[in-house]
C-alpha cells in the first residue's frame, strides 16, 4: 500500500512536471503586460519599450507597457507585486526598488520577498550638466563656487530616491558642498528650467540629454562610469578628475510576482539575454547611454540585496530624507 502511494506521488509530480515545462514552452499565450512605475518618455520607459517590442516580435503576442507613475515608484511596484503570478505581468523597475527601502518603505510590497527576481538588464551613466550661459566650464569651477557660497546653487531631480536625486547627493557628499534640492514631477519641466538657468546643476542619466548637450543646450561638465561616454568622447569621467564617483546609480531590472513558475522565469530570461545581443540593440543602447549586463536571476538576487544595503549606508551618511 504504501509504495502504491509512493508511486502515486511520484507519478503526480512527474505529470506536474511535464505539464509546467510545456507551460512554459507555450507561453505566453495572450498578451503581456510590463508595468513601469515611472512616465512615459523617460530613460526607464525607453529601454523598456524597446524590450517590448522585441520580446512581441519572438512571441507573437503583444508586450504592452503600462505606466504607472507614484510615490517615487512604489505605486507602480506595489501593483506589480500583487498581480497574479502567472507570467502575464513583469515588472522593469528601477534603483528605487532598493533606495526606498530606506527613504520611502512602503507597507504593500517588500522588493526581495515579493518579487521573483528575472535580470538585471542595463545601468546608465550619468551626465553632469549646467545652463548654456553657466559660468561655470569645469567640475572644479562648480565645486570651488559651491563651497564659497553653500546652498546657494540648485539642483533639479525628478524626486526623492530617483537615480538624479542620490547621483548628485553622492557627488555633493564626496565634493564636500551643499546644493538646495528643488524636485520636479516632469523631465521636460526640469529640462525647460536648467536649459533656461533657472536650474543651476543637473545630473540626470545621460540617454535622455544627449541632443540637449550636443546642440548647445546644456553644458556637459562630468559623466559617470569608468569610461568616458562614446556619444560625448570630449567630456571626462568624474574618476579623471579626482570625484570618486561611482560607476552607475541608474539600473533597469525585470521581475515578476513572487511565485511565478521558473520555467516561465527562465524562458523570459533566456529570451531577454537574446534581445540583448542583438545588433540592432546594441546599437541603440549606445547611442542611448545604456550598459547592458544581462544574466541569470540569482545574479539579479545577489544585486538587489546589495543595492539595498549600499543605499541604507549612504543615507546614514549624506542628506537624503
């Protein structure tokens, strides 16, 4: 009787088995929704339509791309938690996943507990700019004002925990000056007031400014990251002139529920990996700014739970709040 029941339970899991691999090999088979917590039309937004569109070419069924913007993130992640996990909803979020555990926890969604974590798809340099008409031509120039007139510079963000937020509060910290932080909910509005001199410091990630800088708008004074940007060879790195910045604050991730089968993690993972190394895509990413980094989903794990920890120490020592 009992290796009947053995057997039985066997057999059972054996089916199981086979019924999730063919699952996965047959999805998706309606369309998928890839739910950004952010705008439309923003460095995040971009890369992630550019997914989209390729994983609806290798599926046959559309990705579409739902925006939903809010508490620096977290509306639209806490959405994405709760949806079925059934692989038809995936989450490209961003380093606010790990910041706001520290600067805006939410109460509906733990990052590491209830999302299941797919790649790590791309960083992004940063680019610090000034108005055309600044007077400052250099990262010293800057830094020299800053510290003979504390707070009496501005900087623009797109808000507490986001990558233009944390990116100019670590150069502030290592440069030793205060700047006055002023928000903004739009990108083009933060864009508008900088080009204008309203706004007198700026380091947004660099995908989206790159026209702006090119034709005169901005003034480029730094870029992030260990290389110089290909699309501005003439501007240096912080690292060349001394600022031990870091490599990247912004990162762009896939996720999905927690309890989404892994075969479904696996196909989604092996199929973005693709997309990456495609030519076409490659290019695009750049001339956008972007540094891909694709693989496995522990690798994605491991980050997380790194990132998390980074931000809680710097927000002990720098400004954040």
């Amino acid at each position: 009787m009992r290796l009947r029941s053995w057997l039985g339970v066997m057999l059972m899991s054996a089916l199981l088995a086979v019924n999730a691999a063919a699952w996965a090999q047959s999805y998706p088979e309606r369309p998928v929704r890839m739910l950004i917590a952010f705008p439309g039309g923003g460095t995040i937004d971009t890369l992630g339509r550019i997914l989209a569109q390729k994983l609806t070419e290798a599926w046959g069924q559309n990705v579409v791309i739902e925006n939903r913007p809010g508490a620096g993130g977290n509306i639209g992640a806490a959405a994405a938690a709760k949806s079925a996990p059934d692989g038809y909803t995936l989450h490209f979020g961003a380093q606010t996943l790990a910041v706001n555990v520290t600067l805006q926890p939410s109460k509906e969604f733990d990052p590491v507990k209830d999302f299941d974590p797919i790649m790590l798809v791309a960083t992004a340099q940063d680019v610090l700019v000034v108005p055309p008409n600044s007077p400052f031509h250099s990262v010293k120039e800057l830094i020299d004002y800053a510290k003979a007139h504390p707070g009496e510079l501005n900087y623009a963000s797109l808000g507490t925990g986001t990558s233009g937020h944390l990116a100019t509060v670590m150069f502030s910290d290592l440069a030793g000056i205060k700047l006055q932080h002023v928000p903004y909910t739009s990108v083009s509005q933060a864009t508008t007031d900088v080009i204008s001199g309203r706004i007198a410091v700026f380091l947004p990630t660099l995908g989206g400014h790159i026209g702006n800088v090119t034709a005169g708008r901005m003034r480029a004074l730094a870029v992030s990251g260990r290389a110089r940007a290909v699309q501005l060879p003439d501007v240096p790195t912080f690292n060349e002139l001394g600022v031990k910045f870091v490599d990247e604050t912004s990162w762009y991730a896939l996720f999905a529920p927690k309890g989404t089968p892994v075969e479904i993690i696996a196909k989604v993972n092996a199929d973005v990996e693709r997309i990456l190394a495609m030519p076409d895509v490659k290019e695009k990413g750049l001339t956008l700014g972007y540094r891909f980094v694709g693989g496995s989903p522990d690798k994605l794990a491991a980050f997380l739970k790194s990132e998390i920890a980074k931000w809680a120490e710097v927000a002990q020592s720098a400004s954040l709040k």
